[in-house]
C-alpha cells in the first residue's frame, strides 16, 4: 500500500516553495525594468528609497538588505541598467562603484564662470568654488594667484568621479596641466623669454582676437613684436575684461581710459594674468607664432571675423578707417 503524504508536510514544502519565489522575486527579480540604463546622482543625505524610486527602481527588500549588511551611504554617480535585481544594485552603492564623469573643460572668461561650469558638473556648490578661486592662500598652495589661477587650467576631456573635492580635482588638473607644459613646450617657452603662465596669458588674448585659429600664429607674432619694442599690446579685448562687458563690439575712448591693470592701452606689457581660460591652439600659436614685422592690426570691414596686418601706423589707419565706415554702415555703436 502507498503511504499518503501527510497534509502538513505537504503544506510546509507548499509554504517553502512559496517564500523561495517571494524571495526570489524580491531579491533577483528585475528590479529596474527600463530599456535603457538609468543614472542615479546621490548627494549625501538623500534618501536613497526615494532617489531610486524616481529612476523607476523598484525598491522591494533595500531596507533588509541595509540591515543585514553595514551600508553606509556613499554619495557619488552610479547608473542602473536594464534587468538589474536589487541585490547587485545595492552591492554596487555599498561598494562606491561609481561611473565616471567625462569632463569637457572649456575655455571660459572668468573663474566665476568656471565655477558655475563645475557645479552644474559636478557635486560641488558654484559660490563655495567661486569663493575658492578668489582665495589668495587657497589658490597659492597650487602655485598659483587668483589672477594667474586661469593658466592652471587646460581645456581637455578628463574623466573624473562626479563626487571629487576641489582641491583633489585641482591637483589632478595640476598633474594634467604639467604633462602638458612638457619638455618641448618648455624649451618654446624659453626660447620667447615667457614662462608657461605669460604664454597662457598671451594666448588669452590671441584666443579673444580670433576665433580662425590658423590665424592665430599671426595675432601672437603681433603682440610679440609689440612687447619686444616695449609698445603698449592695446589689445581691445584685456579693455573689455577690464570693463566686464564681453558685448561690446565697438571699443570707445572713454573704455581705453579705465584705469585697470588690464588695460592694456595704458599698462604696459602683459595683463596681470589670463582674460579667459586659453585654448591649446592659442597656447601653440604662441609657442609657433609667426614670424613678420607687424605691429597692428584691424579686423576686416567684410565680417568675416579675419584681420587686416600693417606694419607702419598709416597703413593701418586705412585699415582701420575701411572697418570704422563697416561699422557706421551697420550701425554699430
């Protein structure tokens, strides 16, 4: 005769077999069932529940997993892909296994600007990094003044942890800028009698003149034959830094007049640092300027953003005359 299971028994391995797939389902079932991966940005004091949940992960079993295992929150950016069950989601937060951010570093005006840049980047606060960069004591410990700060930077693609600190993201932009600043753009540097924050400074300068960087090499043996006579650069664009108006299209008497020392119609020789974050192609085209004998030069009455060269003063009032009547056509004031 055949021996009947007995009902309890039979209801235990029902109940078992039940909770294996509850917790199957809770634990390594698909907790982010998007068809993209997801990423999640975690600031410290998030609730980590909540910033889940608006990616569109499921949250089931996270609070007894944080219990089971000693999590300690750690801020940062990680993203979820498709499929992914809470277990190793949660793995990867505890660990810190974050996803890099690619850093895009611009060539911008002002150190302000570069603040506001880095916040919308990265986990920082735009004002406390403003306030960084005009820190005299702070910006020295990278050889730096909050007028040369500018030159620490170059414009380049880095991959960094969203969640880095200021400093230790100006001491890996320091380690950049000197593998940049290698032997041979060393030797260029002494060659010209500048060092590597003068050329950035020149470069600036050369960048805000043109933006056709074949062009470039030309505007820097410019402003080189103007320093080598010890002629005032007179450069429009150290004005208007100087000014704070990056708009104006027509640079005034009463502009040359303000008493800055970046005003570099009534200083002599280079401003007391960057006007903007130079481009490597304005920092070669210092390093690689051309040589001429020009001294002047006036941007071309067709627009087209190139410039008229003149070595004698005449030639470039004509020059200049044909841009002042481009511009009265216009009417630009």
């Amino acid at each position: 005769m055949k021996r009947r299971v007995p009902c309890v028994l039979l209801a235990m391995v029902v109940v078992a077999g039940v909770s294996a797939a509850i917790t199957y389902h809770v634990f390594r079932g698909a907790a982010y069932k998007g068809a993209e991966p997801v990423t999640l940005y975690l600031r410290p004091g998030d609730n980590l529940s909540d910033k889940l949940q608006q990616i569109g992960v499921r949250t089931t079993g996270l609070r007894a997993l944080s219990k089971v295992f000693r999590f300690r929150q750690r801020s940062g950016k990680y993203v979820v892909f498709p499929g992914e069950d809470i277990i190793t989601i949660f793995r990867r937060l505890r660990n810190g296994h974050q996803e890099p951010v690619r850093l895009v570093l611009p060539g911008l005006r002002t150190m302000p600007d570069m603040a506001g840049f880095l916040a919308r980047k990265l986990m920082m606060d735009s004002t406390q990094v403003a306030r960084a960069f005009a820190d005299t004591s702070f910006v020295q410990t990278y050889g730096y003044t909050p007028e040369t700060l500018p030159a620490l930077f170059v414009p380049n693609t880095y991959e960094v942890y969203w969640n880095v600190s200021l400093s230790d993201l100006l001491h890996r932009l320091q380690r950049e800028h000197d593998i940049f600043w290698n032997t041979g753009r060393l030797a260029l540097c002494e060659s010209i009698g500048l060092t590597p924050v003068e050329v950035a400074t020149l470069a600036s300068i050369v960048d805000e003149e043109t933006a056709v960087d074949a062009e470039k090499p030309d505007v820097a043996g410019m402003y080189l034959n103007r320093m080598a006579i010890s002629m005032p650069l007179q450069a429009d664009p150290t004005v208007k830094f100087a000014v704070g108006d990056f708009t104006l299209r027509r640079i005034m008497k009463k502009h040359t007049e303000v008493d800055s020392p970046y005003n570099t119609y009534i200083y002599k020789g280079l401003p007391p640092g960057p006007i903007r974050v130079a481009s490597i192609a304005g920092i070669d085209a210092v390093l690689h300027h051309t040589k001429h004998n020009y001294l002047y030069m006036c941007a071309k009455e067709d627009f087209s953003g190139t410039h008229n060269f003149a070595s004698n003063f005449n030639e470039h009032l004509r020059n200049a005359r044909n841009y002042q009547r481009a511009l009265n056509k216009r009417n630009i004031r």
